[in-house]
C-alpha cells in the first residue's frame, strides 16, 4: 500500500512541523550537538544486551515495553510450519516468500522468551531444533534473490539464538551453532553485481557482524564495521546514497533499508564498545556520518525535489514506474505484522542530542506509535521489545 504524498502529509501533521523538516533541507550536513553515551569497553555480545533487557522487562512488568513483547499471540500451528529446505529465485519482483511465516515465528516467540514468557521460550526452543535437525535452508539456491531472502531469515534467527542461548543445554546449544553458522557465512557470496555493494550487501554485512560478535568471531564482526565505513565513504555529501537513490519510485524506500542495517551494525559496535553512530567520514571536504545519511532520508520525504533528479535513472525502481511518486508504504504496517520503521525504536531510544536523533524520534512516535509492536526482520524481530523503555 502506498502511503500519500509528502505535501499531504504535510498538511496532516502540521504546517509548522513541515517548516521546520524544511528548513534542514538547506544544509546537507548536520551539526552534532553533543555525542550520545557511548560503551568504553565489551559489555554485551549480539544486537543487544539480552541480560539486561530480561532484567529490565522483568521489573518493568507493566511497561509498554514488555507489553510489546507480548502483544502478538503464539499460534500452536507454528510447529507444523512446512520446513523450508531451500529458497528459490524470486518470481518477478521481490523475494522468496516461502520462509515468511518462519521468520514470524521465530520474531514473535523470541520477543516473547525475552520477558519472561517460559512457554514461548520452550516452544522457540523445539522449533529451531526441529529446524536445524531438517537442514533447513541448505539447499538454497545460490542467486542473489534468494541469498536475499536467506539474510532476512538469519537476522531474527541468530537474534533468537541469542536469547535462548544461555537455557539450552551443551548439546542443543551445538545442533543450533551447527546449522547457523554455514548458513551465515553463506550470505557472504559475491554476484559480481551491484547487489554486492547496496543494501543487500549491507543486510549481509549486519547478520555477519551479529553471529561474529554473538560468537567471539572477530573476523565476521570486522565486516560490519568495515562495512559502515564504506557506507559513509560512498554517501554523497547530502547524505544520500547513490545505489539506493537511484531506485525511482523505491528510492526513499531503500534508503530505509539501508539505514536499517546501519543501525543494526551500529547497536552490535556498541556492545563491543565501537560507536559507529557518530563515525565520520570526509570526502570532497564533506563530512559525513549515519546522521547525515538519516537527515537525508526524512528531508526527501519531506521535500521530494531533493531526491528526483537521483531517482530520475529510475534503476529497478518497483512496481511504480513514475519517479515522480515515491513510494511511502514504509511508514506504515505492511498487512503482514511487518513495520519498516522498526529501526527507529533503536534509534529514538538513545535519546540523542543531535537534531536527526530527535527528528527521528519524532517521526517515529507520528508514524509508528500507534502500530507497535514494530517488528521487522532487518531490525532483527520485535525491536520494540528489543528497546522501548517506557
């Protein structure tokens, strides 16, 4: 569904708001007012830090937060999935769908074992080993479609791992890294195209970077912080990014993508104490960081000029061919329990000082707050319950 044009949107949230996201537009880059709170050393290992957030919703247990983690019902019919042993090429546009309600599952159980739900925890269990024990997965076919969708699938799973991990015993904790682990390493093919380079390379480089810090593999780690540096060195100095805004109508949807996993990459930097957030880099006598690149994204949606002249080469732009219509199905729930907003949970929840940081905040609490739980599998499952506070 696509969402309505930005002057409408405008008008629907308030002219003195639109001035303001306006007045940004002006300047590509941003002014940091303060760096947020960064980690001095390791402190956790994966997206985030599983014990403290069990802690955290066990106290809070009438939070909005742990509500989030238990809004969505488990549905017993979930163990009787049919197991997916290979994703195929996608038949016209997007990807392989056939592991969707696997992925659901695994998002919804893993939210739910994180406070404190021991059925759903148990449930999550069996169904990963029933998984694993089928080799699900291992006959994907190698193309980029469905590698594709194989790294959408391994996020939330290695996320999962890592919830459950410290309840399963010596043998199940083997099975699982068994079947995990050559499935992650797979999605570090090369196609020799440029989905070796844009947010397929990014979805690639988060889920390496979440099994190598979840696993103590510092090699599979250092591909997410390399990874984000090529991001901003790549960034043009407005902040856009050249592969994702050429995507016509697409263009503002997969700059999201991108963000996406830069915000990923950053969360797991964090716990190894690496601030990815408030990385720089210069070109061109510009300087660059994730803010950038984010301040881009929300003033295209504001002011679509600024991204129609890149979106104008109308590159595999998606089922609208008219460049000049973005596509805003990102600010809404997909029909599907999917929210592509899911990201800015991470986000808003630093509380940031800069201008970006609360622009986003904003955002999210306009376009997204009455839709949580926000649950996306390039944000790794319910990240609402992964970072809400309230």
């Amino acid at each position: 569904m696509k969402k309505a044009a930005p002057m409408f949107l405008a008008a629907r949230h308030g002219l003195a708001f639109l001035a303001l996201l306006s007045s940004v537009a002006i300047s590509p880059l941003e002014t940091l007012a303060a760096a947020p709170e960064t980690t001095d050393s390791a402190s956790y290992q994966g997206l985030f830090d599983v014990a403290a957030r069990r802690a955290f919703l066990a106290q809070k247990s009438s939070s909005d937060a742990r509500k989030a983690c238990l809004s969505v019902d488990v549905d017993p019919k979930w163990m009787d999935i049919e197991i997916v042993k290979g994703l195929t090429t996608t038949e016209g546009y997007g990807t392989d769908g056939s592991g969707n309600q696997y992925a659901f599952a695994v998002m919804v159980l893993s939210g739910r074992a994180l406070a404190g739900d021991k059925r759903a925890e148990d449930m999550l269990k069996l169904f990963l080993l029933k998984w694993a024990d089928a080799g699900a997965f291992s006959k994907t076919e190698k193309i980029h479609d469905a590698y594709y969708a194989l790294k959408r699938l391994m996020l939330p799973t290695v996320v999962a791992f890592s919830i459950i991990r410290d309840g399963l015993s010596d043998e199940d904790k083997q099975k699982l890294t068994a079947w995990i682990d050559p499935l992650v390493r797979r999605t570090d093919q090369m196609f020799e195209g440029s989905v070796d380079y844009n947010n397929h390379r990014y979805l690639a480089d988060s889920v390496l970077m979440a099994w190598g810090s979840l696993t103590g593999d510092r090699a599979l780690y250092q591909k997410g912080i390399d990874r984000f540096r090529v991001i901003l060195d790549d960034a043009r100095a407005d902040g856009s990014l050249p592969l994702e805004t050429r995507r016509g109508a697409r263009s503002l949807w997969y700059m999201r993508q991108s963000l996406t996993s830069m915000t990923v990459m950053a969360e797991i930097a964090r716990g190894a104490g690496d601030d990815l957030f408030d990385a720089t880099a210069t070109s061109d006598g510009a300087k660059k960081s994730m803010w950038t690149v984010l301040s881009y994204w929300m003033n295209g949606m504001t002011n679509p000029i600024l991204v129609n002249a890149y979106a104008a080469e109308n590159y595999i732009p998606g089922p609208e061919e008219d460049f000049m219509k973005p596509d805003f199905g990102f600010l809404e729930n997909r029909g599907n329990g999917r929210h592509y907003l899911a990201f800015l949970e991470a986000i808003a929840v630093r509380e940031p000082e800069n201008f970006p940081g609360r622009r986003a905040g904003a955002l999210l609490e306009r376009e997204g707050a009455n839709e949580r739980p926000l649950i996306d599998e390039f944000a790794g499952g319910n990240a609402t319950c992964f970072w809400r506070q309230g």
